[in-house]
C-alpha cells in the first residue's frame, strides 16, 4: 500500500492482493467482528472501494463536534475517547470506543461528539451517502449497521444510570465491569482490564474528580478487590463482591 503522511496523520490507498481480498481487509483484525464480517470475499471489494484506511496517533481528532455528520468510521485498532464540551468549557466523556466498533452511526446532520485517540487508532472512513447505496444489495450489512446504533443507544442508558444513580465506588468498579466485558464479549472475563486512557479520563467518563478515583482505586487494592500492576491495566481479584457492589447489593469502601 502507499501511504500519504500529513503529520500524524497517514491515509491508505486500497491495494489487492493475489485472493483479490482488499490487503487492508485481508490483514484486518476486527474483520470477522465489525460490520465488514456480512459481506463475503468475493464482494468485499465493493465495501473496501468505499473506505479510506487511516492511523491518527494519540491526542488527534478524527472526528468533530459541530461538523457535518458526512462519514461513519470503523475502527480496526487502538482505543479513542468521544467526548462533548459544555458551554463553561468543561468537557464530558460520553464514551470510550475501541478496534471492532463503529462510530457515528446514531449522528444527525452533524456529528454531537468529538472523537480523539487515546493511543495510535486506524480506522476505516466510509462515506455516509456512499454507503447507504450500498446498503440495498447487502441487507445483512444494513441490519449489522441497526445492531451497532441500538448499542450505541444502548451505552448512552447505561451512562445515564452511572452517574445518576451509583456512588463513586460504584461507577468505578462498573466501569472496569463494562470494559472487561467489552474486551471479552462472547467469553468468560479474564479478570484484567486493559486502561489506555488516563485517570483524569476516567473521572470525565464517570462524572467524578480525578483525586476521588484515585482515592477509590487505593481502597480497593487495600481492601484486595484489585490490583494495579501498572498505570494501564487493573485486575480484578475478587469478582463476586465487585460485582456485588457494582449492583449496589454490597456497601463500597
């Protein structure tokens, strides 16, 4: 493939391989988990012909509030953080999204979010009106497309019942639930949770200062809920009270 640099942004030109597969689909991690896995291989041509392959590294928004909602973006690696600014200047992170999602889906006539990554992120851009053609010869793709907007509907409920209901432990423990699960959708969770994004992002998502999640995590690694081998990762050493707490049938810390 040959890549265009503008700073920290590079963009692909498609290029086929021998199979006649797309090679940014043949080497796709998340193709048999995002929308792509609809279509076979003989017409995945067709999808990739529509989308631009690109890798912003971390701090770089690849998607902005205000403006025209002209894409939807398929994330194939690397974690990013969508977040709104409210009028006093502070911000809110309404979510994290990571390699197999799909952004924009639920935006009107423009985007109400800002999308930033976290680490290094490729995505996959495809055109909303270009798209949308496509989507009368593959109904199997249209319906993938339904089941990503109604769980991003899905997550906004849940943030909702975060911070309107739960105490700080709560959201805290929750929150490593939910990325866990995401991690591990279809299995048993593992236990660890990978966290590239900050402490500071952590408390915008959960509607906390950052000095009361910092002062939960050092409870609960006190307590031996969890540990913390690093800045980037937590593991869960005793699930079923976490959980219990999680649902607000146990008393945090």
């Amino acid at each position: 493939m040959t890549a265009i640099s503008y700073g920290a942004v590079l963009r692909f030109r498609p290029a086929f391989g021998d199979s006649g597969i797309p090679e940014t689909c043949a080497h796709c991690d998340t193709r048999q988990t995002s929308v792509c896995s609809t279509i076979g291989d003989a017409d995945l041509h067709r999808l990739a012909s529509l989308a631009t392959a690109t890798t912003v590294e971390p701090g770089a928004s690849f998607i902005a509030e205000g403006e025209p909602a002209e894409s939807f973006f398929n994330i194939t690696r690397g974690t990013a953080k969508l977040y709104k600014l409210l009028s006093d200047g502070r911000r809110q992170i309404t979510g994290f999204c990571r390699a197999g999602d799909f952004v924009g889906l639920a935006a009107e006539t423009d985007y109400r979010f800002t999308a930033e990554a976290i680490e290094p992120v490729r995505y996959c851009r495809f055109s909303r009106r270009k798209l949308q053609a496509l989507l009368e010869d593959f109904p199997a793709l249209e319906r993938r497309l339904l089941d990503f907007a109604s769980h991003e509907l899905v997550m906004a409920h849940d943030q909702i019942l975060l911070l309107g209901r739960k105490t700080a432990c709560e959201r805290v423990v929750s929150f490593f639930l939910l990325h866990e699960e995401r991690a591990a959708p279809c299995g048993p969770g593992t236990g660890i949770v990978r966290l590239p994004m900050t402490r500071t992002d952590i408390a915008d998502y959960l509607g906390l200062t950052i000095e009361t999640v910092s002062r939960t995590l050092s409870r609960l690694k006190r307590s031996g809920l969890i540990a913390a081998p690093s800045l980037s990762e937590v593991r869960l050493l005793d699930r079923a009270r976490i959980e219990a707490i999680a649902a607000g049938d146990a008393p945090g810390m």
